[in-house]
C-alpha cells in the first residue's frame, strides 16, 4: 500500500488549499479514511475522516473551514482546506481510519504564515 500526499505549501493566513492523496495497492471502497496532521512537537491527529459511505466527521479546529472528500474510482482522498490559519501549520498525511494504519506516507507540509 502506498500513500501520496501532495498539494501542501507555504502560505499566508486566510487563504486555501487543496491536498490530495493517491492511494495505490488496495481497494479504496474498502475502507474509511482520514486525514491526519502532525505539527512540530506535537502528536498526530485526526483532523477529517470519511466513511467508506461518504459520511464525514472533523476536528473542533478545523470544522466549518476544510472539508474531506473521496473519489473512489481515481483512489484519491481530498482535503479542501479554507480559511487557514497559522496554527493549521503541519505536515499533512492521510491513511485508514482504524487502530492500525498503513505504512505512513512522507505527508505534504503546509506552513501558514500570519
């Protein structure tokens, strides 16, 4: 299984960004997936996750700004993100919604300046 996270970048506060994910080696249709962000010195979390039936649930910190969403047929999970702000500064990874992941992608780092 490979995980491909890409679209992140350096940008000011208040603008968008979109990620994506290529997920290769598995049927995506089989599994919830999430996105996860690990900013320096801290842990990983949970920012979006979406159900193999498209429900959708979010961090406190990001709800109402990002919004997951996945094209099964292209294998690609998505992560609009709005309204960034600095504190959204992390690298960005996606993987299965489940105790135990896949092999960790490298993430795509996004860097919010204020």
């Amino acid at each position: 299984v490979q995980l491909q996270a890409c679209g992140g970048g350096i940008v000011q506060a208040g603008v968008s960004l979109r990620l994506s994910c290529v997920v290769s080696g598995i049927n995506l249709n089989n599994y919830d997936m999430g996105w996860y962000r690990q900013a320096p010195g801290k842990q990983r979390e949970l920012v979006a996750g979406i159900s193999r039936d498209g429900s959708t649930n979010y961090a406190d910190s990001v709800k109402d700004r990002f919004t997951i969403s996945r094209d099964n047929a292209k294998k690609t999970v998505n992560l609009q993100m709005n309204r960034l702000k600095p504190e959204d500064t992390a690298v960005y990874y996606c993987n299965k919604k489940s105790i135990v992941k896949f092999l960790w992608g490298q993430g795509t780092l996004v860097t919010v300046s204020s």
